[in-house]
C-alpha cells in the first residue's frame, strides 16, 4: 500500500508542478491549440500538458515500483517513451495519420511481445479458452491499438478524457493491489496521481489540454491495464476472494465511453458514406454540447454513464460474460436511444 499512495502522491506533486511551467512556456513561446471548426474550445490554449503528465507517471513508477517487481516494467517503459515521441511530434508539427498508426503498431508489438501484454484466454466464451500464440498477439495488438485510439477520439472536450482515465486506473489499479500484483499497482497509481493533477488545469476554464501527448498516453497505459486485468483475474487460484467471473467484460465496461464513441462515429461515418477517420463533431461529447450541456456537465454526465456501466459489470459479474455483455449492449442500446430522441424532442418544443 505504501508504494502506492507514494506512487500516486510522487506524480500528483511533480504533475501539479510541471504543467504551470509548460503554460508559461507554451504562452511564451506562442504553442496553442488554435480553434477550428471542430473544435469545442474558443480560445487558444497550450496542449501540452501529456508531458507533465508523463513526468510525473515515470518518476512515480521508477522510484516506488518494487524491486522485484520490475522485470516486465522496462518493456513498458521503453513503449511509453516511444508513445511519448510519437504524441509530442503529432502536437508540435503534426504527422500523418499512417505514421501515426505505424508508430501505434511498434508500441504495440513491444508490449505484447516484449512485455507479455496480451491477452490468451477467452474465458469459454464462444466456447473458446486458449487461443494459440498468433491468435492472442493479434489479437492484442489489434486491441491495444484499438484503446490507444479510443483516448486519442474521445479527448474532446474540458477534462472528459483524464476522468475517464483517471476512473478506470482507480479501479484497475485497486484490483492490482488485491490481487498481489504491485508493478501494475504502482502504474496504475502513479498515472492516476498525475492526472488528476493536471485535471486541476483542464476543467473549464481549461487553462490546458492533454493534446496527444497525454491521450495517446493515456490510451497506452489503460490498455496495458485492461488486458492485464483480464490475463491476471484468469491466472488466479478459484478460491481467491477476488477472482471475477466476466473479468473481460468488466474491463470492457470500465472502458466503455471512448469504445462506444470510438464504435458509434466510425459506423455513422460509414452509414454516411464518409471515411470513418476523417474527424467531424458527432462524437459523445459533441452531441451533449449540442444539448446545451457545458464542458463540465456533458463530463459529468458521461461519467455517470460510465459508472453506470461499472456498476451493473460487477453486480452481475457472477452471472458470466455473456449475461454481463447482453446487459451493457442493452444499457448502450438505451444510451443510444437517449441521445437520438433528445434533439427530437428539444426541436417539437422549439416548434
């Protein structure tokens, strides 16, 4: 416990004082985010707050992960420097999407190959339990870079994106710890610290963004999470008191807004015939501003919704994974709903 709190307090103090730096630098120097018509900010603002973010990560991992439990940990170290490049590059002068992608793809490999970040059972689900070597690195590339994305879409709007992050290493991380594994504990912990430090600077006014720097971080980080949660609940003994059931599909609701978001706008961009990775403003996000919510209340709402999901993830965790997905595809079913039938019905009052 005490590496923990250390990790987490050690990044949350560096965090908190590295970002008023980067803004009076970026000032300075001039590096905003400039307004477009897509974006949901008004005025420039420095977007590069990952960095501190990531300042405070490391320093948090490297001085309390325990000793013995750092032998996987250079690997990811190694993965979240490279991400780190890659997001810095994107903020000052940015890249093209397929280099991008590239850069995604190496990280990804390192992690499951190098870092053993992958997942290799399915839990009997479809009646399949082992997956074979080629099966399970796909697989886990596909997904890494699946979540990477899915932080890098939905890091729109004043401090969604760190909530969303800082939620699922509490809870990620709180598992990590109960169930005897302190590395992952300590990263957990440590990005957690550092983010909420810079959600300090980010809720409205936002005084600075992640840019990607921090969401493509973020994405890193939380998908090493989510497959390691999967991979760490299957290896435990069956009498452990926190073994889960449908552990792959609580970490599917844990994750559940910038995978829905992600899912949602690239199959409306198709439907519409339009390349699903050309950006436009039909994200979550957008559509609650579109409802007349600010930055901190369409944030606070998605948050609920996320909760949400959590919740009914772990009350019905002993029913299994298929009773437990059938239940958050009816709750993103609803959530759906929801957000079509509003504009309707805001549009019949304005009538």
């Amino acid at each position: 416990m005490n590496a923990l709190l250390l990790g987490f307090f050690t990044a949350f103090i560096l965090t908190l004082i590295i970002i008023p730096i980067i803004i009076k630098v970026a000032k300075e120097r001039r590096i905003y985010d400039l307004p477009n018509d897509r974006s949901a900010h008004h005025e420039p603002t420095p977007s590069l707050g990952g960095i501190g973010i990531f300042c405070g990560t490391v320093c948090g991992i490297v001085l309390w992960t325990p000793v013995g439990s750092f032998a996987l940990l250079q690997y990811i170290l190694a993965a979240f420097i490279l991400i780190f490049i890659l997001g810095i590059f994107d903020d000052l002068m940015p890249i093209s999407p397929w280099k991008k992608l590239a850069g995604q793809v190496l990280v990804a490999v390192i992690l499951s190959y190098k870092a053993g970040v992958r997942v290799t059972n399915f839990y009997g689900f479809w009646g399949i339990h082992e997956l074979s070597d080629w099966a399970s690195y796909s697989l886990s590339i596909l997904a890494i870079i699946g979540i990477i994305n899915a932080f890098n879409l939905i890091d729109g709007i004043n401090g969604l994106a760190g909530s969303i992050g800082l939620l699922s290493c509490m809870i990620f991380g709180s598992y990590f710890f109960l169930a005897d594994t302190p590395a992952l504990a300590v990263v957990a912990f440590s990005l957690g610290g550092a983010v909420l430090a810079f959600l300090r600077y980010n809720f409205t006014p936002a005084k600075i963004f992640m840019g990607d720097t921090g969401s493509l971080l973020l994405g890193t980080v939380c998908a090493i999470l989510a497959i390691a949660f999967i991979e760490t609940n299957y290896k435990l003994p069956t009498d452990h008191p926190y073994v889960l059931g449908a552990a792959p599909a609580i970490a599917i609701a844990v994750l559940i807004l910038p995978l829905y978001d992600t899912l949602s706008v690239f199959m409306r961009r198709i439907v519409r015939g339009r390349s699903p990775f050309k950006p436009d403003k039909t994200h979550i996000h957008h559509q609650l501003l579109g409802f007349g919510l600010s930055h901190t209340g369409a944030t606070l709402v998605l948050i609920a919704v996320n909760l949400l999901f959590i919740t009914v993830a772990f009350a019905f965790n002993h029913h299994g994974i298929f009773t437990v997905l059938f239940l958050e595809f009816l709750l993103a079913f609803l959530f759906t709903l929801v957000l079509f039938v509003i504009p309707r019905i805001q549009a019949l009052g304005n009538k």
